[in-house]
C-alpha cells in the first residue's frame, strides 16, 4: 500500500526533480517521512530542523521584521522556510512546517494553529502568486496528534502541487501531439 511519503518520492523520481524540508513544531518527521521510503535519495536533497525562531531567518533567509512582528507561526513565514530551504538546498521544491504543536499557545497563536507551504516550479497556470501555496490548519489533538498531521498534510500539499503539475504537462503534450486542438 503506497504512502503519501511513497508517492511524493515515486512523482518526483519520475519526474527527475527533488525536495527539501523545513521544519519548525514537527522537528525533522517530514523528513524522517521521505527517507523512510526505499529510493528516497534520489530524490531527497535534505532538511534544516529550525526549531528556535532565529534560525528561520539566519538558516532559511525568512524576514527577520516579518518574525519580529508577526512571530514564528504565521503564513508569510512558512511560504519564506519553503522558498529558503529550497534556494538553500538547490531542490526543485521546498515544503515547511511551522505551527503550535502545544502544550502552551505561542506568538499569540492558539494549540493546533499550523501552516504548510509549498514552493517550486509552478507552471503559469498554477493560480499561484510568487511560487509557493500555504495552507493554513486548525488542527485538534495532543501534541504527537497535531505534529503527525502537520506532516500528512504537508507531504499531501506537495503531492497536490505535483499532480497538478503532472495534468497539466500531459494536457500539454495532448495538445501538441494533436495539433494544437
């Protein structure tokens, strides 16, 4: 039975790309994820755990007055881990994790506030701005709860993105090999 990790690494094998992880609040499980599987070094370039809200920015280049004000658990910020870990690792797509795995709110956000990003090479007809897609979570559970959906719901981002872009190269080469009809 294929896996959402199985799949992300049969995509982009196939498709000769690789990924890179950021993680904050899931502290290295997405990658534990995509290594788990048999392949996974083909298409897995690495992951920064940046557990301590410095290091997004000093690691994954995340804007130090977008931390300063907005904090660590925002939107902004996980599409900024998943540009900078890509740039940083020289991968073809960057996911990022950050989020409140509880037990205590932070940043003012409450337990089980999460976003996951997305960043790669979108096609123009993606409806994406700027390369990457977040999805904002409220997610419910204990803390080992919140951090293993935050890592399905991230590896199920990407999977998103790359089958989306895998219809519309198909779409693609239908229509040139009909004539453009």
């Amino acid at each position: 039975m294929s896996s959402p990790a199985s799949d992300v690494v049969r995509l982009l094998r196939v498709r000769g790309e690789t990924v890179a992880v950021a993680e904050s609040l899931t502290g290295g499980l997405v990658a534990a994820e995509i290594t788990s599987v048999p392949g996974a070094s083909q298409a897995f370039r690495g992951s920064v755990t940046a557990y301590a809200t410095a290091l997004k920015h000093e690691l994954l280049g995340v804007d130090a007055g977008l931390l300063a004000t907005r904090g660590a658990v925002d939107a902004q910020v996980a599409a900024q881990m998943a540009a900078g870990v890509r740039k940083a690792l020289g991968a073809d797509w960057g996911i990022a994790t950050t989020g409140v795995a509880g037990p205590e709110p932070q940043d003012g956000q409450p337990v089980g506030t999460v976003f996951v990003a997305v960043d790669g090479p979108f096609g123009p007809d993606s409806g994406s701005a700027g390369g990457g897609k977040v999805e904002p979570l409220r997610l419910n559970g204990d803390r080992a709860e919140i951090r293993m959906e935050s890592v399905r719901s991230v590896l199920a981002l990407l999977l998103k993105q790359l089958a989306g872009e895998q219809t519309r190269n198909e779409r693609a080469q239908d229509t040139e090999q009909n004539g453009g009809f």
